[in-house]
C-alpha cells in the first residue's frame, strides 16, 4: 500500500511510516489522522495519509553532507539551467571557486555538461542563464523522500504540511 506522513506535535513533518504503523499509532491514542483517502482499512476506517503525533517529540539535528549525490537528489537530478534530465550530470558551483565561491549548498547546483561549458567562469546573470531554482541547504534527510513522494500527482495533500518542496 502506501507511506503516511508523520507529523510531530508542532506539525512539523517527522518521517515517512508504512500505513500499518500508523494505525496503530491512530488506535492506540497517539496520533490523530489530518488527512485520509478513500481506501478503507475497515468498515468506517479509512487509509491514513497524514498523522500528527499528539506529544511532541524531540529530535536531534542531523547535518546532512554535502555529496555530490544529495545535490543530485535535492536538484532532482535536473540541470538547474535547462532542465535536462538524464546521465551524466556535473555540479557546478553558482559563484566560481575562482570568484570566491565555496563549496555550500547554497553554491553548487546540477548541471548538464553543455551548460556548465557554456556557463564556465561566470555566474548566472553574467551568463544570462537563469538558475531555475535557487539552491539551499535541505531542512533534513526527509526532504529527500518526501521529494520523491510528491514528484508527480502521488500525495498530493502532503504538500499543505511541507515547505520548500
């Protein structure tokens, strides 16, 4: 079946769960259901999609490495110049190293080969190349599955409880 999305007391989303886990959450008095699909598990018992816990859990920041594959993932394995979605990506920092520009998530970005040619020693607007979104650090691992999870029309009611995605 389906992943339910697990939000902490304050909201704020905690983690993907499988649907079983969270019933028992629901029957057990832990969470409360925000939001449902047409599925029924039971007479009068729909599929969860949404659960909030109803005590607020504490955890602990996680820094997530900048690596090649998380700017992959958090670029969704797009050039963020053109577009382009297939193998052989480069990443390609916004600000050259030459200029200054460090290693941060908020200067690397993916990009195709062609364009990160054409681009070279220059930033976006020397280049006249409009960066299709601007990078950032990802508020945590979960950004990554919750990303996949929303491409396409899957989950659509997650969208409400989740920034920057």
């Amino acid at each position: 079946m389906s992943k339910v999305l697990v939000l902490n007391a304050s909201y704020e989303p905690l983690n993907l769960t499988s649907w079983r886990r969270a019933v028992v959450l629901l029957l057990k008095g832990k969470a409360e259901q925000l939001e449902y699909n047409e599925t029924l598990i039971h007479t009068g018992f729909p599929l969860p999609t949404v659960i909030r816990l109803r005590y607020y859990v504490r955890v602990p920041y996680k820094e997530i490495p900048l690596t090649r594959r998380n700017i992959l993932e958090r670029d969704g394995h797009r050039c963020q110049y053109c577009g382009y979605k297939k193998d052989q990506l480069t990443l390609d920092h916004v600000i050259p190293r030459s200029r200054g520009g460090g290693d941060r998530w908020d200067n690397i970005v993916a990009a195709c080969v062609k364009c990160n040619v054409k681009k070279g020693n220059r930033t976006p607007k020397e280049a006249d190349m409009p960066l299709s979104r601007s990078p950032r650090r990802p508020y945590s691992s979960l950004h990554f599955e919750l990303a996949r999870h929303l491409q396409g029309n899957r989950n659509h009611e997650w969208r409400k409880y989740v920034i920057g995605i």
